[in-house]
C-alpha cells in the first residue's frame, strides 16, 4: 500500500488525506500541534458519518477510510512515505526550514510537494539537498470536493517526478492541470479581475456590489458574484494574495489592490467570519436590492469578462500553461460557467479587444492593455 505523509492538519492537510484514504493510501497525517491532530480526526469522522447518513458511503467504507489515516505529531512517521505534501502556514521561510527536516527523515525516492497557493515552488525547493524530487501540488478548499489540482513543476524538478506526480493526483479522481512556476499559478492568476474589475465599477460608483453580484450570477451564471464570494473567502485571505500577486508581478497595474478591501481588512469587517464585509450578516440586517437593468448589467458584465478573458489569453501568451489547461482550470478549480477563451470566442475576439481598448483610452491603465494572443485572433 503506497504512503503519503501530509504535513499540517488544517482544513486543506485533512481534505487531503481524506482524497488519499478514499483511494487506498495510507497516510501519515502529522500536526506538531496535538490539538489539531484531535480535531482533524473528529471533523474528518463527522463528514464521513454524513456520507452514510446520505447513503453515499458505507460504514465498511468509512471504518477502511479511518484505518487508513494515521494521525501523529512527529514527522519521523514520514520515513515510509513515497510522497509527502505540506499544507501549512504560507510563509516561505517556515515552509523551507520545514522542509530542510522532512528530506533528512523521507527515502531518497520520496516525492517532496507544497500546496502552496501563491509562493515560489522553485525558492522552496532551492532549501533542498536534492531540489529536483520538489514539485507544488496545489489542491483547492474543500480538496475532496474540488476536482481540480495544479502541478507546478519548480524549475529544479525532475520531469519524470513531475509525471509521476501528475498520475497519482489524476488516480486520486482530480482534474489536473499543468502550470509553470509564476505567481498564482493558474488560477489565482486568471481569476484576479473577478474580484479587482468588479471592485473597480463599485468604486467608481457605476453600479453597487448588490448588482454586481446579481449580474454576474444572473446574467453571467457564475456560482457566487465576486461580492458574496470575497466575503465567504475572507478579506484578509483574499486581499493577501492580490497584493502577493501583485508585488510578485513586480507591481503590475493588472493585479493592483483595492482601497474598498483594504478598508474592510482594516476595519476588521473580514466577511461572514467576522459577521461583516461588503454585506451585513447581522440577525436581521436589511440585504441591500439589486438594481436588475439588463442593459446596464450586460454592460458591466462584459467589462468583467473582457478582463478575465484577456488574463486567460495572456496566460497562454506567456506559456505559463496550455489553453486545455487554461481552460480546465477555471472550470474545475472555480466552477466557471464556461472556459474563458471559448466565451472570448463566442463574444467574439474582436469585440473583446474593442472593449478593452476603449477602455484603455478612457482611463490609461495598464491593467486593460490587450494581451497579444487576443490581438493575434482579430
């Protein structure tokens, strides 16, 4: 039975020693903090138990999934792992030093990963004695329900670790996609204008965030608007890794963050956690009423679309992945309605590219140059 070790029993440390479990692994699930190895193993309990109360599972199934999944605090139960992932604390040098630990217990043929969301995987594996068997394994909240995982190979791996790699997440059910070592990978990338574009036309006064949210789920059917979604994230969360991604873009207008979220962190207003972020969660607060005029809805959601679009096409343009990838990523890993380089071509590239332009010239941001995969296609 092949091991894997996973660092870190947090939410995402758990989910995925739950997908590893569910597909015969056994798994070495290790917390320094006693504590947390206690509640992983009661939550993870009580999530299975709602499977069979659901008729989804069984008890004989649940009972081979519990005794698959061993939970400890010292790493040294790492020593017969064929892969070990660390899901920690997003803090490069804890996840070096940590590192730097786990190679002087794991065999030679041990396969190291992070699932880090938004750090160097290349950095990481430069603390390593032996950087090529390092590669990001970067799985999504909550991992047994989220079909996606990137890869990120670091530029130090070996490509036969990185396949090797890839075909045990594909045997665990996901949906993989490849990605090249640059911030946010895949999807925090693309996925930036979501939040930041929409976040714009609120500040700029050309609709509330009440509207916003009702055009894009509405009139875009996306599963969440970018208001709702940021809120249930948690500001500080996601505010965190814009302004990663944008100092690790060497501060590209593209991913600049915004004042109105950087005033809700301030302020505390952290989103449902905290009871309040754009939207109150108060017991009996008022939900503010959209305003549903289609025509200035469709407006707003093409400016939207155009900027998620144009940062799918040039995520191509700059090789970090395949337009499949692209494509799959969105889909998989944020439920998209549809992959953004097919509905760029069911706008039509040409109208994408004129929105884009138009405004450019309105305002003069960098962040709606056009990406020259789009041009290229007019």
């Amino acid at each position: 039975m092949p091991v894997l070790g996973v660092l870190g029993a947090g939410a995402m440390g758990s989910g995925i020693a739950q997908v590893a479990a569910t597909h015969g692994w056994e798994v070495q699930l290790i917390d320094i903090n006693e504590e947390a190895t206690v509640t992983a193993r009661n939550k993870l309990q009580k999530i299975l138990n709602r499977q069979v109360e659901k008729g989804r599972m069984s008890d004989i199934e649940v009972k081979g999934i519990m005794g698959r999944i061993y939970f400890g605090s010292s790493m040294t139960a790492f020593e017969t792992a064929d892969l070990v992932i660390e899901a920690i604390v997003e803090n490069m040098d804890i996840k070096k030093k940590v590192f730097k630990s786990i190679e002087r217990i794991v065999s030679p043929d041990c396969i190291l990963a992070t699932n880090t969301s938004s750090l160097s995987v290349t950095q990481i594996a430069a603390s390593l004695d032996n950087p090529s068997r390092m590669v990001g394994i970067h799985f999504f909240n909550p991992a047994p329900l989220m079909k996606l995982v990137e890869i990120i190979p670091a530029v130090q791996s070996d490509p036969g670790i990185v396949s090797k790699a890839q075909s045990i997440i594909d045997n665990w059910g996901k949906y993989t996609a490849l990605a090249k070592d640059t911030p946010g990978f895949i999807v925090n990338k693309v996925a930036r204008p979501f939040y930041s574009e929409s976040i714009k036309i609120y500040e700029e006064g050309i609709a509330d965030f009440a509207t916003i949210d009702w055009v894009m789920t509405e009139l875009g059917e996306f599963r969440m608007g970018p208001f709702t979604l940021t809120d249930y994230i948690g500001h500080d969360v996601n505010y965190k890794v814009t302004e990663s991604v944008w100092k690790a873009f060497y501060y590209d207008g593209r991913y600049k963050p915004s004042f109105a979220q950087k005033s809700l962190v301030d302020a505390g207003y952290l989103g449902r956690k905290t009871g309040r972020g754009f939207y109150d969660y108060a017991e009996g607060a008022v939900k503010p009423e959209p305003n549903k005029d289609t025509d200035k809805g469709h407006k707003v959601l093409h400016r939207v679309l155009a900027m998620l679009i144009n940062e799918a096409a040039d995520t191509v343009y700059m090789g970090i992945c395949t337009e499949e990838a692209v494509e799959t990523a969105m889909t998989k890993g944020v439920n998209y309605p549809k992959g953004l380089l097919a509905w760029g071509k069911e706008l039509g590239f040409d109208y994408i590219v004129q929105l884009l332009d138009e405004l450019y010239e309105r305002y003069h941001e960098e962040r709606y140059r056009v990406s020259p995969w789009l041009r290229d296609k007019v």
